[in-house]
C-alpha cells in the first residue's frame, strides 16, 4: 500500500510538471482558440521575417508574463494566456532526438505525399517538425530568441484554446 501511495504521488507531482503556460500578445480582441491558420493571414511585422524562414502556418508565444520581443521590445495589444504540454514541444536548437539529420527520408516522404521531387531543397524546421510530430506528436518548437537563453520563444503549429488575461501583460515601470 504504501509504495502504492508513493507511485501515486510520483504519477500527481509529474502531472502538475507537464504544463506548460505560454503568452501571446495580439491585436485581436476577443480570441478563443489561438489558430495557426488565422494566424498567418493576419501576420505582423514582428513575424514576417519568421515566415520567410519557414512558411509553416504558426503562432509565436512568449514563456514569460512581460517578456519584451528582443528586436522590436513591447508587442502592443491583447495578452492571452494557453497551457500546453511541454512533452508535446521540441527543443529545435538542441535537436537531441536528431531529426534535422534525415533529410533524405523527409524527402521521400514529401515525394510519396506531395509529388515533390527529391532534389528540391527541405526546409530543416521542416523536416524537423514532419519527422517530430509523425513520430513523437510534437506540436511546436521551442528555441532562444536573439541566441539569448532567457528569451524562449515558443512557435505552435496546432490549434490551442486560448484565456484571455485580465491584468496588463507588461507591468508598468514605477
């Protein structure tokens, strides 16, 4: 029974781990589900240069309330608060699972699914999130803005329901 009880609050301390809370910061007043699809059709600024990069449709999040953008600073609008699994996020800097080095298997996978030649170039982001989200359910990446290790940006590729905060979302200097 007691080794029970310890499994028990092993299995309870990892749950209330396995969230993550993320931020978002959009002109959009009234947003529910956070949609990479809508998302992308209503870019800003701070995120065209992001999709020239990669053209996947996704939403960008902040890992901290008050998180300043490191090339432009304060992202003006509406906050927005959503939980997700931080399983279901991949370190893409770090690449520990090596999913950038298969290229050639993510383009044959592309000719099979999309009649894309192999010798047309892959994207790496992409290559890297076919390969995670087929095999391991990954749904975004996480990864240091500006090379800056306490500005973690998170880029989700799959739909999430959204909270929208009450309070400011950069406290006021005093």
């Amino acid at each position: 029974m007691k080794l029970l009880l310890e499994n028990w609050r092993k299995y309870l301390t990892e749950q209330e781990g396995s969230d993550m809370i993320l931020y978002h910061v959009s002109s959009t007043p009234d947003i529910e589900v956070l949609d990479p699809a809508i998302a992308v059709r209503n870019r800003q600024i701070y995120s065209t240069a992001e999709y020239r990069a990669w053209d996947r449709p996704r939403v960008f999040y902040f890992t901290r309330l008050g998180q300043e953008d490191t090339g432009i600073g304060r992202i003006q609008g509406v906050p927005y608060r959503v939980s997700v699994n931080r399983n279901e996020i991949y370190p893409v800097m770090d690449d520990p699972l090596k999913l950038s080095h298969r290229v050639d298997e993510y383009k044959e996978l592309r000719e099979q699914e999309k009649g894309t030649p192999k010798y047309y170039p892959a994207n790496p982001f992409e290559v890297v999130a076919t390969l995670g989200e087929r095999e391991h359910g990954f749904k975004g990446f996480v990864y240091p803005q500006s090379d800056d290790p306490e500005n973690m940006i998170v880029a989700l590729w799959e739909p999430v329901p959204a909270e929208r905060l009450d309070e400011p979302f950069y406290k006021e200097a005093v």
